[in-house]
C-alpha cells in the first residue's frame, strides 16, 4: 500500500509584518495565493521511518529528522500512539529554499499521506493544528487556494479569488535563510514604528474580482527591503523582469525567487525568456493560480 499527495508551492501577493514579538515572531497579515508547482509525496510502509528525494535540487533537501514531512509522520504517528515507520519520498518540483514554502509543502503533503495510509481519521481541524505546530506556512500548504494568514501566518480565512493569475518564477544563484531575512528586517526597523499588519483592501478585493491590474497595484512584500539588503543582486533580476513588461515584480516572501505577476501565458512565456537572456537568475518557472492544497493523487 503507497499514498501520493500533491501539493502547491505559494507566492505571497502581500506580506506585511509587524514589531518582533517578545517570542521571537513577528505578527503577519500573509495573504497567500497558491500556485500549480508541485511537489509530491509518497508514504509507503517500511521497518522505520526514513526520507528520500529526487527531482532539482535535491541535493539540498535534508533527509533526516529536520525534514518537516518526517515531523509531520511524528507528529501524526505520536497523537494516535503508533510508530512512523514509513518510508517518505517527495519528488521535488518546487524550488529548494525560494521562498515558495516547498518544505512547508512536504509537511502538509507528508501529514495528509499518512492519515490516508494509517487511517486514522484525524479531522480537517486537527491535521490544521498539526500543521500549525510545525510552522506557519505548512497549514496553508494543506488548504490551498487563496488564504489571508493573521499571527505568525498560520491562523487561516480563506479568500474568494474571481479569476487566474499567470506569475513568472526567477530563481536565483544562492539562497537566503529566512531567520536571517527576518533579523535584518528588525534591524534595518531599529528606532522605527512599525505598525500593526494589516490586510491590503485593495489587494483583497483585486483576488475577489479576478483582476491581474487591480492586483499588480497592490502587491506588497515588507521583507523585500531586508531580502535586498541581503542580496542585492535580486534587484537586478526585479528590474529585468519590469523591463520585459511584467504588471508588477516582487520578491517572494522572504526570497530569494522573485515573482512577476503577468497577464496571461503569453506574455508569461515572454517574461520568462528575457528573464533568462538577462543572466540575472539562475533559472525561471512559469505557473498560475491558485491551485489547490494538498491532495490525494493516488493509492496503490
């Protein structure tokens, strides 16, 4: 017996951020939009639980006990007193440390596979606080489509989308680690007042009416500043993207990839080829959403 979910990296269309908290965190008004590169996970029986993955950048996915679909077998496994022997393999389309959530992704997937092989019934919210405990991109890995995120990201209201939106992907030559994005947010924030994040109305109703133009005015990332700070090099690649007619440029949550909302394929295929010509990233991707989340592809 073998179960394979699919599931959906993410772009933030907005991220705002607030003060760092005593904790640690920083509150977030996340909205997120799901978008059609997938990983998939297959969970198969095995005498203990191990991890394994092919697909690009592989090499950079850690296969022990950090890998957050060998967390979610343990912490599955753990709530209903059973052991998480399963062999776990993600086949990786999802750019590796881009900012997409791609391993947040590998935990919803992981966690929704092993409900399904061990039957155990867990309900939508329980499998929700499960994700939760793991971080705060990985429930909205298991919802898909379009979610505001309030908290850390993880507390989730799902937003009406009227449309599709077509993005171009630029992934770059290194990554970024997203606690030292969030470092360097507090500290070019020193001796400032950051206000309270909240969602962008305009933006909210531009996902609602389906609108690329509506959308493309309102996009907004306040990790950017800090993400560029890091690696100033994604500027040149923001700027290539604009050049080639993208409707709005952005980085992704907290990078490196930086995303282009376009206007449909067309112009995605476009985009995407003068990204390339320019020389400023390592490789681009081309998708659309939303998508849906974590989904049961096949048993066998």
């Amino acid at each position: 017996m073998s179960v394979t979910v699919r599931v959906p990296a993410k772009v933030n269309v907005q991220l705002a951020v607030g003060a760092a908290r005593p904790d640690g965190f920083h509150d977030l008004a996340n909205v997120f939009l799901a978008v059609g590169l997938y990983d998939e996970i297959t969970v198969t029986p095995a005498d203990e639980l191990r991890v394994t993955c092919d697909g690009p950048d592989a090499d950079q996915v850690p296969l022990d006990r950090t890998n957050l679909a060998a967390r979610a077998a343990e912490a599955l496994a753990g709530r209903y007193g059973r052991s998480p022997a399963v062999h776990i393999h993600i086949a990786k389309d999802i750019p590796v440390a881009g900012g997409m959530a791609g391993g947040s992704a590998d935990g919803a997937g992981a966690l929704v596979a092993c409900d399904a092989l061990w039957g155990t019934g867990a309900s939508r919210d329980e499998l929700l606080e499960i994700c939760a405990e793991l971080g705060s991109d990985v429930p909205f890995s298991l919802v898909g489509g379009a979610a505001l995120g309030i908290g850390r990201g993880e507390q989730l209201t799902p937003l009406e989308t009227g449309g599709t939106f077509h993005w171009v992907f630029a992934m770059a030559r290194r990554g970024l680690s997203t606690p030292a994005v969030f470092r360097e947010f507090d500290r070019l924030g020193e001796g400032t007042d950051i206000p309270e994040p909240v969602a962008s109305g305009e933006l909210l109703a531009a996902l609602a009416k389906g609108d690329p133009d509506a959308l493309a005015a309102a996009v907004s990332n306040d990790l950017q500043p800090a993400a560029l700070s890091l690696f100033p090099e994604l500027a040149a690649t923001l700027a290539a993207g604009r050049a080639a007619g993208a409707l709005a440029a952005l980085v992704s949550g907290s990078g490196p990839t930086t995303a282009f909302l376009v206007r449909g394929p067309e112009s995605a295929a476009a985009v995407a080829q003068a990204l390339l010509a320019s020389g400023t990233c390592r490789t681009v991707r081309t998708a659309s959403g939303p998508a849906p989340g974590a989904t049961v592809a096949a048993t066998g």
